[in-house]
C-alpha cells in the first residue's frame, strides 16, 4: 500500500476550528439567555457543522427557529474564524514532509468555501494545498465520492493512489466510494457514541505523531511530480 497524494478533511484533522466554533456557539446561547456550555461537549459536534452545533444548544426550538440562530452563529463564526483556530499540534510537520517529498496533497470538506476559503488564506495553507474542495465545490458533498474524485483529479493522482485523512464515519464512506485508502484521525472530534473500529477504516491514528509516521512509511519512494 503505496500512496502518491493525500487528502485531508478540515475540521477535527488538519485544523483545530472548535477553538473559534465553541465560542460562535456560546455567543448565541447567551444571547438567548442560555448557560454556555464547556469545549468538552461541543467538540465532538464541530465535524457535524453549523446544525449540529445550534441543535446542541437549542434541541428544543422549532427548525425554523433554529435555523435563524444556525445563520447567526454563521455570521458570528465568520467574522472570528481565524482568532484561535491552528492546525492540530504535529500538522505542520506532516505537510513539510508531504511537501518536501513533493508529494500533492489537499483539502476535502464539507465546509462551505465561504468559510474554507478565508480560513485557509488566514493560515497561509491556500498557497501549499493543490486543492481545496469544499462542500458547494461540487454537486454533491461527502460521503458522495464526486468531492473526492474532484480532489484526487486536481492532485493528478488515480484515486486509487490516494489516501485520505479523516475523523467521522462519512469521511470513511466517502473514501471507499471513491476508491481511496482511509485512515482515521483519532486525535479528531470522535464523540462517545462513535466506534471508528466499526468504520473499516485501513487505520485508526491516535496522534498526529501516529499520523505522519504511517503516512511517511507508506508513500511512494519516488514522488509524482518533479
């Protein structure tokens, strides 16, 4: 199992969002008079996106009145979405030996780009990933393969020389649908009820550390591109 480009989810793999999610959320719920609630519980929604998040806080209200304060958090996310957001401890790391293997590697994630797009400027990662696929990049988002296959085009790299990196069971899903090797990020945002040695996954990593060992012995030897 050799591969010759990578792909990563966003949120709970590559970068640590829930440090600016956590707090967009607690900012409406006191805006609705609500307690906040700890990162411990929040975290394992933040892969879920925006409507897991406000269904944390607000499992009571109506969709309708959810979905006013999904679009508020939004905004709230937006404008702070780069404040404490960084790449998970390790990351750098890893895409230096990508890079310097002259491996391509890029993003897949359900995250509309209006908000992939700025954060990834914010963090300087637009000018080193080949691709950034969003959730509205395509017809369809993951676990649709179409993300995916878009992405491994645009590294110039069969699917099935792909590997991709990510934290929820879609992640999994989207990989096999497009033919591609999986490992799971288990330093990621798994909640309780989340069995990822059910997911069949080729791997479940426990650290970055884990992560950039396997991938580093399993990359070709000789890179795809000069």
């Amino acid at each position: 199992m050799r591969f010759r480009g990578v792909l990563f989810d966003l949120d709970g793999t590559l970068l640590d969002t829930a440090a600016d999610l956590a707090p967009a959320l607690n900012a409406v719920l006191s805006e609705q008079g609500r307690a906040t609630l700890p990162l411990e519980r929040i975290r394992p929604s933040v892969s879920h996106g925006a409507q897991a998040l406000i269904e944390l806080g607000f499992a009571d209200l109506s969709t309708t009145e959810r979905e006013h304060l999904r679009q508020r958090l939004l905004a709230i996310y937006l404008a702070n979405i780069s404040v404490h957001t960084r790449p998970f401890p390790g990351v750098d790391t890893l895409i230096d030996l990508l890079d310097t293997r002259r491996i391509p590697w890029g993003i897949v994630t359900n995250k509309p780009a209006r908000f992939t797009e700025p954060l990834l400027k914010d963090l300087g990662l637009h000018r080193r990933a080949r691709c950034a696929i969003s959730g509205d990049s395509t017809e369809h988002p993951k676990p649709h393969p179409l993300p995916m296959l878009t992405a491994a085009r645009h590294l110039g790299v069969a699917p099935q020389d792909c590997l991709y990196v990510g934290d929820a069971e879609r992640d999994v899903q989207a990989a096999r649908n497009a033919d591609m090797a999986c490992v799971v990020a288990g330093f990621g945002y798994l909640g309780a009820d989340d069995d990822p040695n059910a997911w069949a996954a080729d791997a479940i990593l426990d650290s970055p550390q884990a992560l950039l060992d396997w991938i580093s012995a399993h990359l070709i030897k000789e890179p795809l591109c000069a």
